[in-house]
C-alpha cells in the first residue's frame, strides 16, 4: 500500500472516529439535560393535574433537581475522577434512565423530589465529565464543529420528548407513561453512548491535578453573572407549558410549544458561532442574556399563541449557548484551571436554579399567574447581561 494511501486510510479512520464521538456526545447530553433535567417541563402540568400540585409544590420538586445538579458540581470541581471520566459520565447516564423510571410509578411529593435530587446529581456528572471526553476529543482533532454538535445534544433530547410526548397525548396515555416513554428512550440513548463515546480525555501527559483556581476580579463577576442567569432562566424552562395551559392553551400546543424550544435549541451553538467570532464570548453571552429577557417577558405578555411560542424560540435559541459560551469564557479566564472553573461555575448556575422554581412557584401562588415570576426572571437576565459587558473580559493575548 502506497504511503499516500495509508495517509487517506488513516484520515478517513480519524473522520469516522470523530464523528463517532460527537454523537455519543450529542446523545449523552439529550439523555442527561434533554431527559434528565429538562422533561419535567412538558409533563408538569399533567402532573399538577393529576396529582393536586400547586404551582409552589411544583417549584420545590423542580428545585430538588437543581440542588443535586449543584451538589454534582460541587464534587466535579475535585480530583476524584481524574482519569475515570467515561466511567462516571456513564454511570450518571445509567442512573438517569433508572430515574425517569422511577419519575413514572411516584405520586409522594416527597419521593418524587428526592427521585429529581438524584437526577440533578447524575445530570451534572455527565454534563462535565462527558464535555471533558467530548471536548477534548473536538480540541485535539481541530474539528470545532464538536462543540456544536455536542451541546445541540441538548436541543435534540428536548425536541425528542416533544414529539414522543405528543404522541402519549394523542393516545390518552397520561403523564406516567410519558416518563416510562423516556426512560426507554433514554436507555437506548445509553446503549449508543457505551459504544462510541471513547475512554479518555485527551491530554498532553498523564491524568494529573488542576492548580488551584485563582479568583480574579472578572473571574468572580463571570461567577455571579453566571448564577443570575440560572435564576433567571429555569423560571420559563419550568413553567413554560405550565404558562401555556394556564393560558387556556391545548394539550397539543403545549407539547408544541416545547417541540419549538428543543428545535430553536438544536442548532443555536452552531448559529451564533459567527457572533462569536465578531463580537467576542462575553458580547454573545450578554446579548443570548438579553434575547432570551425578551422571550422569557413575552411569554407572559404577549397573548397565546404569539406569546409562548416566542417565548420557548428565544428560550431554546439561547439557553444552550449562553451556558456552553460562559464555560468558555470561564475557561479562557483560567486556563490553567479550566475543570475547576467549570465545576464552580456550574455550582453558582445551580444555586440560581435552585432560588428560581421555589421564588416562581410562590410568586405564582400569591398573584395566581406567572407574569410576575416571569419578569423576575427577565430582570435577572438583564442584570446578568449588564455584568459581564462591564467586568468580564478575557486575559489579552
């Protein structure tokens, strides 16, 4: 065989290898945030109706999954896993479909709480520890498209338990068999992940320690923007089909309004690579912030069907980006420190998303709407905006 054969053999193995990765990616993130943390919203209100919940107790079973989500970053952000990654990532996607499961034969809030703790803690274990493999992999190959397709994972997993959703609606199924319908869904994604997602991080020598993180100013605004942007966009990404039905909005436009979320999700990562190009990491990750104020207002503002279907565009449009280009910028803060950065700042995320839900649900229990958890929110995103356009700038090259 000639040498430039070999070369050509050797590429297209590199390609497939590659692409391989990305899709575990892909399918490791659907499973652990499209499933895991984000298929709660759709079937929220059947629950509620089912099952007699008032909007402050759905607030508090959705909070318990973003205090496991916090508590999974808190432990990310230490040594234990170096160079056991896939393994955890793979176990956090394993408990995740247990989870789902379990989600379908609950009725004690308590229980149904405790069930959505645990899966906050599998879903951020993946989500770092699945980007580290991922990520890496895209870094090393020269191929940012990873990136891309990697967190569109997240859209995809979305507008996949809208549809299957829809289709539970249609036949009469009930919100049960909605979260046994993800669970199968998510053990499958599973099945594709063991298989292609490969064994290690990509490094430049053996598994080693981060140095510990260096706060500096503009790392610890990036922090607290970080953290208000949680707040401020959970309270749509959790009441959004709640907003709708309270609207007088069908069964089927609800599920709609979440397949438009997870389809304006998709591709978002992909779309504002140019901004970041343009405008650099922190201008996008102020104007995603600035969006999606708009979209989580008119939500409540603007009448069905303009309202919420805009609302869960510039929700989905936004939410993967903003979180993906703030880690990044975290990381170009310290890159001497990037795991440590992302777990922290994962953690402050979670502490936004914990107060989010529990602040709505009562808010919505005193006024008997969400407009004025809505515009909370949306005040949230604006400060969160204002703060990384005056502090937060990475090092000069």
């Amino acid at each position: 065989m000639s040498h430039s054969a070999e070369n050509t053999d050797a590429e297209l193995v590199a390609r497939r290898q590659i692409l391989a990765t990305s899709i575990a990616g892909a399918l490791a993130m659907a499973v652990a945030m499209g499933l895991g943390r984000f298929f709660y919203t759709p079937v929220l209100p059947a629950m509620m109706t089912g099952l007699g919940l008032g909007p402050a107790e759905a607030g508090w079973i959705a909070s318990a999954n973003y205090v496991g989500y916090l508590l999974g970053a808190v432990l990310a952000a230490y040594g234990w896993a170096e160079g056991i990654e896939r393994k955890v990532a793979l176990l956090g996607l394993a408990a995740t479909a247990l989870l789902l499961l379990a989600m379908g034969v609950s009725s004690n809030v308590a229980i149904l709480a405790m069930i959505r703790f645990l899966a906050g803690l599998a879903s951020a274990f993946v989500m770092i520890f699945a980007s580290a493999i991922v990520l890496s992999h895209g870094l090393a190959a020269n191929k940012p498209w990873v990136q891309s397709s990697h967190f569109g994972g997240v859209g995809f997993g979305i507008s996949i338990s809208a549809i299957m959703f829809s289709l539970i609606i249609l036949a009469d199924s009930g919100w049960r068999m909605a979260w046994i319908m993800a669970a199968l869904l998510a053990f499958a994604g599973l099945a594709v992940v063991v298989r292609y997602l490969p064994r290690d991080v990509v490094r430049a020598g053996p598994a080693k320690k981060e140095r510990p993180l260096t706060w500096t100013p503009a790392l610890l605004a990036l922090t607290i923007a970080y953290g208000v942007f949680g707040f401020g966009y959970i309270v749509t990404a959790t009441f959004l089909v709640a907003i709708v039905r309270d609207g007088g909005g069908s069964s089927l436009f609800e599920a709609g309004v979440w397949l438009a979320t997870g389809i304006a999700a998709g591709p978002s990562v992909a779309y504002w690579m140019p901004a970041v190009r343009r405008i650099g990491l922190a201008n996008v990750f102020a104007l995603g912030c600035l969006v999606e104020a708009i979209g989580v207002a008119a939500s409540v503002l603007v009448p069905l069907p303009v309202g919420p279907v805009l609302g869960g565009v510039l929700l989905g449009g936004t939410l993967v980006i903003v979180t993906a280009f703030g880690l990044q910028l975290g990381r170009q803060l310290v890159p001497e420190s990037p795991r440590r950065a992302l777990a922290l700042m994962t953690a402050a995320f979670g502490i936004g998303q914990i107060l989010g839900p529990v602040v709505a649900g009562y808010l919505a229990d005193w006024s008997g709407t969400y407009t004025w958890a809505s515009l909370a929110a949306a005040l949230g995103l604006l400060a969160s905006a204002a703060i990384v356009v005056v502090y937060c700038r990475p090092p000069a090259a």
